[in-house]
C-alpha cells in the first residue's frame, strides 16, 4: 500500500509540475510565493479529495496540519473564482484518475 500512495503522490507532483513549470523540488521547498503556495494548495486539494490526513499531506510536504487546514480552504475559496487555478485542478483530477500502472504491476 504504501508504494501506491507514493506513486499517487509522486504522479500528482509531476503533473503539477509539468502544467506550472515548477520543478519538483520548489513544490516539495519551503519557499511560499503565490503561484507556488497555490500549487501546492491544489494538490493538497486532490490528496484531501482522496482521503489523505491532514498529518499525511503535511507530512509529504513537510508543514504541519495548520498549514494545510489553511491551503485547503484557500483552495476551495480560488477555485471558482480563477479560470488557471481551475484549471490546474482539473488537470490534477484527471491525472489521480488514471490508473497507477506500476502500482498494479508492483502488487503482482
């Protein structure tokens, strides 16, 4: 179980990080400009839709549960109200969508 939630989260990373340009070591840094906090809120969003803890997406980021209380509800309260953050989520919940592959195979 625990290579699939990795998996999960490393595909959710990389898509993240292929639609925004950031790298994957900005998104996981403890850096906090807008576009990149925003980033993170999004994927937070998708991992909380898929039935995360709050102790387990801070801990995949390294922040505490506060912090991801706080990104969750700045997510939910940005994304009707700007078209590229909407966006982005949309292309985050398709990517959670599709099968994990290597997960599967993993498990044979």
């Amino acid at each position: 179980m625990k290579y699939h939630v990795s998996a999960r989260l490393d595909r959710l990373i990389d898509a993240a990080s292929e639609f925004t340009g950031f790298s994957r070591e900005d998104l996981l840094s403890t850096r906090r400009p807008d576009r990149l906090a925003r980033t993170r809120w999004a994927i937070w969003s998708i991992l909380r839709a898929d039935d995360w803890t709050l102790r387990e997406i801070g801990n995949a980021f390294n922040r505490d549960h506060g912090a991801v209380i706080h990104g969750l509800r700045r997510a939910a309260f940005i994304a009707g109200r700007e078209p590229q953050f909407a966006a982005l989520m949309r292309h985050l919940k398709m990517t959670i969508r599709q099968p994990l592959r290597e997960a599967q195979t993993a498990t044979l």
